[in-house]
C-alpha cells in the first residue's frame, strides 16, 4: 500500500435501474405532447451502487490502498457505507446531509435499449461545503472528478490555493462548467484524464488542443473504449492497447476502473506505460461484471493477469511492498 495519501472527489450515488418489457414510444402519442403522461409498469427494480468516486475507491481497495473518499451523501447512505469500508475504503470523509438523499440516478431502460433516466443530485448538491483544509492528515493528491460543478471550481481553487497536486477528471461535467472553470482546472492540474469525446468537448468549449494540454500538464490520458488509451507527454504519445473481455461485456464504470488501476501504478511511482497497463486491466475487469462495482479480484491475482496480459517490463513486484 501506497504511503501517500489519496483523497477522491466526485459523486458517489446509487443507481435504480428498471426494465421496461414494452417499446416507450408505443406509448407516446406526439399529439398530446402538451399534457404527457406516462405510466411505465416494470418488471425489475435493482439498486447498484455508483457514482465515480465510489467506483474508483471500490477498485482501488481490490488493488490494495485504502482510498479516503471526500464526498456529502444523504441519509440512506449506511448500507452503502459498510459496503464501502468491508472491501477496505475510507469513508470518514463522507459527511451525511441530514434530510437528504444521496445522489440517485433512476433509468429505465425498454425493449429495445432506449432509456429514460433522470438524476436526482440530492446531498451532492451540498459537496462545495467540505473543503481540503479540513482533512488530516492533509492529502498528498487529490482526485476532482464528476460532482456538484460548485464544489469542483471550489476544488480546483483549493487545491491551487494550498500547493496540493491533483489529478482533473471533467468527464461528463464538461457540460455544465464553462470554459474559464476548465480551463483553470487543466491549466493548475497534474493529470488531466478524459475519453475522447470528452477530449473534443473541452477542445470545443475552451479551443485549448491536445498539444495545449500537453504542454500544459505533466501527462494528459485520453481513452478511446476498446481502442485502447494514450498517454500524452511533453516527450510525445504512448499508446496502451485495450484487453479484450474474457466474457460477455457491460462497460459502466470501465473509464472509473481504468483510473483506479492507474492511480495505483502511478502511487507505486510506476512508469506511466504501466500505470496505463494497469487502467486498462482493471478497466476489463470492470466490463467483465454487470455494474460498476461487481468485479472482485486481489492484487496477487491482478498481478498475475497482467503478466499474462502484457509481455512488459512493469516491475510490478514495487505493488506488493
Ligand atoms: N470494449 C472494450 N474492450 C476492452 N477494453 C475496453 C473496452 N471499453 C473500454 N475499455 C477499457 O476501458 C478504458 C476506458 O474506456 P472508455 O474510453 O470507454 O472510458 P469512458 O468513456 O470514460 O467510460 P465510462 O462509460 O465509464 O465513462 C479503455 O481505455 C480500455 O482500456
Ligand atoms: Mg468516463
């Protein structure tokens, strides 16, 4: 286990996901579209955990860090919570609104894969209120991923403010940020990670290219789903190739894994090629499961996988002191 001390950030939400047996749009009639109504009967109710902090503690724990999670979540948290700490996340962190629900997102989804979904922010909303300051011992990095938008300027300034590295993980926020938040945010981080949709949104909100980026930032990772992953320096590009699934695939929460299994090379000081080894990896374990915190695996074991995986020269064996 790593002696430097990690603080993720970013929502952490259950997910309520139903099944619609039927086709949605036999059931919309686009001449009443003033006075909707729908009723859907379903015919699976199932609650996941989720939120992308919580999915990336939950894979860093099998890799064998006990990852602090900085997050506000509402009262139905506890089960949650236990989950959390059994597999060996810190969740001290984790401040309870009371009244509240935590973060929750509810979709369902028909017959024919179309969905209708809604996100019910909840305690996220009051995440802006924790601040680094607090923590102690201080943290060494810190994760700002996908949360209240508040809370992630207030992050990023934070983390500006008080000499602490961290790593900038936009993802699907990149929506709701304007382009001063982001690009303040790529400008003071270590690592910027994104997917390469993502990577064009901020290139379309903010004009900054990859090269800006890479300038700008120590490295800068760019996923692209079963084409693999690159790593941008300031000495150039390194490619990591995906591992294909030894079984069938469900991929929420794969772009979280990957992190986790990156942080975990990169706190092992790793070369960053195996840090992306290593994203990769846990990324597949991930898609192997249905959910984003199903897969189970221990490090002796990931290691074992990888070595099989990857003719390398990652000296993994770091992983185990
Ligand atoms: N179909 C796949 N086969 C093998 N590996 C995959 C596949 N899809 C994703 N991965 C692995 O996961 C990594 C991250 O995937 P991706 O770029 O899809 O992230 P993302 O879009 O952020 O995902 P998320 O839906 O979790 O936000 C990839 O770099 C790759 O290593
Ligand atoms: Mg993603």
């Amino acid at each position: 286990m790593s002696s430097r001390e990690v603080v993720l950030t970013g929502s952490v939400a259950y997910d309520y996901l139903m099944h619609f047996p039927g086709r949605f749009r036999e059931h919309i009639l686009p001449d009443h579209l003033e006075s909707l109504s729908l009723s859907f009967l379903v015919d699976s109710l199932e609650r996941r955990p989720g939120g992308i902090a919580a999915n990336i503690a939950y894979s860093m724990a099998l890799l064998g860090e006990r990852p602090r999670i900085m997050a506000t979540v509402g009262e139905d948290f506890e089960d949650y919570r236990r989950a959390l700490e059994s597999v060996g996340v810190v969740t001290d962190e984790v401040r309870v609104i009371p009244g509240l629900l935590t973060a929750s997102f509810f979709v369902t989804t028909d017959d024919t894969d179309s969905q209708i979904a809604s996100f019910y922010t909840g305690a996220m909303a009051h995440a802006t209120e924790l601040s680094f300051a607090d923590l102690d011992p201080p943290p060494d990095l810190v994760l700002i991923s996908p949360n209240d938008p508040a809370a992630m300027i207030t992050y990023v300034d934070e983390c500006i403010e008080l000499g602490i590295s961290y790593f900038f993980d936009p993802s699907q926020q990149i929506l709701l940020l304007d382009s001063a938040a982001l690009e303040t945010g790529i400008r003071g981080c270590e690592a910027l990670f994104a997917n390469e949709y993502e990577l064009a949104l901020i290139k379309d909100k903010t004009s900054l290219t990859i090269d800006d980026i890479t300038e700008m930032t120590k490295f800068t990772v760019i996923t692209r789903g079963e084409d693999g992953s690159d790593l941008y320096t300031r000495e150039g590009r390194q490619h990591i190739a995906a591992i294909p699934p030894r079984e069938a695939a469900e991929p929420t929460g794969v772009g979280d894994s990957y992190r986790a299994g990156f942080l975990k090379g990169y706190l092992a000081d790793l070369p960053l090629e195996c840090c992306g080894m290593m994203g990769a990896l846990a990324a597949t374990y991930s898609l192997e499961q249905t959910g984003p915190q199903s897969h189970k695996f221990d490090l002796a074991e990931f290691i074992a996988r990888f070595r099989s995986e990857y003719d390398s020269d990652c000296d993994l064996d770091r992983l185990l002191s």
